[in-house]
C-alpha cells in the first residue's frame, strides 16, 4: 500500500471520517485491481516506497 494512502487512512480513521474512509478504501481497491492487471499483461512497475 503507498505511504500517501496509508497516511490518509490513519488521519481519516482517527478523526472518525467515515466517508473519507469509504472513499480512501475504494481507491485502494482500484489500485490493487489496476496493479495485478498490468502484471498479467507483463508490465513491470517500479514501486516507491
């Protein structure tokens, strides 16, 4: 997961910001989904940490 996301959950669940929560899960779905699809057509990425 991106330090830039993981950053944003932390804040969004200690100031209980459900909405922002939902809308920072979702993106987290998406990039999984993006990411081990560019996988299976063989695209290499460079991750940053």
């Amino acid at each position: 997961m991106p330090l830039w996301l993981r950053k944003q959950l932390r804040r969004a669940y200690a100031e209980k910001n459900g909405y922002q929560v939902k809308i920072l899960n979702q993106c987290w779905f998406y990039y999984r989904l993006k990411e081990s699809s560019n996988l299976k057509k063989g695209k290499v990425q460079e991750r940053r940490r």
